[in-house]
C-alpha cells in the first residue's frame, strides 16, 4: 500500500504522511473493537481491509490540499496546513458522516445474517469516524512538520510525470468529448443500467443467484452407501470395498474412512468420508 502511494506521490516525505496515517487509525480501531468485545476474526480483519483504503483517501485528500497552498500559493507549512485543511474539513466531515450512515445499519439486522455483520458493520464505521479524527489532526500536523514542496526532481518522477501527464491529456480529451455530447452520454448511461437491470435481475439465464453466504470448499464430502433391503453385513462390505477402490484411484484424495452398519443406517448401509 505504501509502495502504490510512493509511486503516485513521487514524495518521500509526502509518503510518510499517509503511511504514519494508516497504522493509527487500525491500532484505534482495535481499540474499539476491545471495548465492544470483538475478536479478530474474517469479519472483522475484512473490515479493517477496507477501512484502510478509507484511511489513505482522507489522508491524501488533506495532504494534496495542503500541498498545493504550498506549491500555487507559496505560503509557509503550517499555514499552508491549516489553511488547506480549513478548506476541505466541511468535505472530509461529510464523507464521514456518509460512510457510517451506510455501514452502521448492519449493527441493527437480527438472525443469522445480523450474527455474521454486526461485528463488520460496527468495526468498518468505527474505522471511518477515527479515520476522520485522524485526517482532520495527525495529517495536517504532519503536513506542517514533514511536507516540503521541491523545486527540482529527479529523473524518476520526471518518468513518472511524463506517463501521468499523458494520461491526464487523454482522460481531458475523453471528457471534453463526453462533456460536447451530454445528451449521448446520458443516453447511453440509462441505456446501460436498464440493460443491467434486466440482464442481472429479470432474465432468467442470467440473472444473479442469491445466497446468504457463498458456498465454502472444504475439502471433504461423503459417500453414501445403500444395499438391498435385508443384505447381510458381509455382503455391504464386499461392495464398500470395491466403492474404495474406485475412491483410491482417485485424483486429489488424501485419504478416507467408512463405517459399515451400526450408527450408519442397519447393515445394509454404509458411509465413506473423503478428504
């Protein structure tokens, strides 16, 4: 993560400043998750993911505002820092607010779905608000005490630069033509999602399935073997035998374990599990 933002930033010490960014807003929200009497567990550790995405987009949003009162307006650090982040502190809050506001619900569901997210839920919400707190203080203190604009560069962000201000030119053309032809864009927009509509949610062939939870490969399954009605125990056995043959020839079996008779079903019956 932190390599992704050198290579945009081109700024070592720009770098540091999300980086510093990211292991405050985590270590508090373990804290959170401490008093709330969560674990670490796949919930938890995939909110914890996503919040980190969170984390940096705030960070940067502060860092490049901050960043440019220094290169456009040539005002000193800690003014730069606090002007700059007096300007998208109303816009930093709002996110916030936004991003509890869809992921706080999921605190409230019941059954087995509310069991499963509540702890996501709370963990990704507790992870935004800190993440503000931490955008509207730690970044902007860093910014006054680390960031420094340079003059000269050397010849890997010149590299960087020439690539990113190609691809700045072609996206400027995309939207100048997107920006001549509003009325087609829109057009196309719902064009687009009333096709996505039908395709994923009406038509039968391909719409999406829906599950709870996405079936797991555990790597384990049952055979179930059945004789005739009144086979003796011997005569089970000769069949489960040759059922294990054909499971040991088998690709990618590890092993396996029948039971014949007794818990399984009579003497008639049998069950093989194979890992």
């Amino acid at each position: 993560m932190v390599l992704i933002i050198f290579v945009f930033l081109r700024n070592v010490r720009a770098t540091i400043i999300p980086g510093l960014a990211i292991p405050a807003s985590i270590v508090a929200t373990f804290a959170i998750m401490y008093f709330l009497g969560f674990s670490i567990n796949n919930f938890t550790l995939l909110a914890l993911t996503i919040a980190i995405g969170i984390v940096v987009d705030d960070a940067i949003i502060v860092l490049e505002n901050a960043f440019r009162h220094q290169e456009e307006l040539h005002e000193q650090p800690e003014e730069a820092a606090v002007r700059g982040t007096n300007e998208i502190a109303f816009a930093v809050i709002a996110t916030t607010i936004a991003l509890v506001a869809v992921f706080s619900p999921l605190a409230f569901l019941t059954g087995t779905a509310g069991r499963l997210l509540s702890e996501f839920g709370i963990a990704v919400a507790g992870a935004v608000v800190i993440s503000g707190f931490v955008a509207l203080t730690l970044t902007p203190m860093l910014c006054a005490k680390i960031l420094r604009m340079q003059h000269q560069h050397g010849k890997v962000f010149q590299l960087f630069e020439r690539g990113f201000n190609a691809l700045s030119e072609r996206y400027a053309q995309l939207l100048r033509r997107a920006v001549d032809h509003r009325v087609a864009v829109l057009l196309g927009t719902l064009a687009v999602v009333a096709v996505s509509v039908f395709a994923f949610l009406i038509f039968p062939p391909t719409r999406l399935q829906k599950e709870l939870i996405p079936e797991d490969d555990r790597g384990f399954f049952l055979v179930v073997v059945r004789g005739p009605e009144g086979a003796s125990l011997p005569y089970t056995d000769s069949y489960v035998r040759q059922v294990e043959q054909i499971i040991g020839r088998t690709p990618d079996v590890n092993g396996y374990f029948t039971i014949v008779g007794g818990f399984a079903g009579g003497v008639n019956s049998a069950f093989i599990g194979v890992i």
